[in-house]
C-alpha cells in the first residue's frame, strides 16, 4: 500500500469568456499570477471539473479527497469516468456504496 502525500496543489479557474491559451495558463501559474483555487476553494463550489495531463496524479488525488471528506463525516463518492458509459453510477463505486448514494440523493 502507498501513502498519499498532499501536495497542496493549487487550480487556476478556465473563464469560457477569455482567451485560455494553455502556455500562458503555464506561465501565470508559474509566476502566481492570477487567482489560484484550492481542493477547499473548488469543494465550495456546486460543479467542477478538473482537467490536467496523463499521469499528473489526478485519480490518486481524487481519492484521497473523497476519503478525507468521508472521514469528516460528508458525502463523498468516487467512480472513474470511463466505467460509466458501461456501469451505471451506482455500481462502479471505487469510494461509496449506493446506499450512501441514494441517502445523499435523498
């Protein structure tokens, strides 16, 4: 078993309204400029999606969110997307079962 290390990442909000050139996305999160979002940030939101490379870490981290969210006493959930077109939600669950889905639902 590995041992999740927080990295503290940081986000930087995609606004459909601008230009989102991703090397100056790069270059304004290099140089922190610009708003940058943490996990808290983003869980306060209603919808987020999260769009980074192959191999940056992203599944592991999601997990580890939503068990640390579990652990807090919430609501929290996690399947991989790419099950769901042959899964329905309730049965490709890595993280919750269904019947804490149809509580939450509820």
């Amino acid at each position: 078993m590995t041992n999740y290390i927080d990295l503290d990442r940081k986000f930087l909000p995609i606004e459909a309204d601008k230009e989102n050139d991703p090397e100056s996305i790069r270059m304004m999160f290099a140089f922190g400029i610009g708003p940058q979002l943490s996990w808290d940030n983003l869980l306060e939101k209603y919808r987020t999606v999260i769009i980074a490379e192959p191999g940056t870490g992203k599944t592991e981290e999601f997990q580890a969110v939503a068990n640390r969210l579990r652990e807090d006493g919430k609501p929290a959930f996690f399947c991989r997307i790419e099950l769901l077109p042959e899964l329905d939600i309730r049965s490709s669950f890595y993280i919750g079962t269904s019947e804490e889905f149809d509580n939450w639902l509820a």
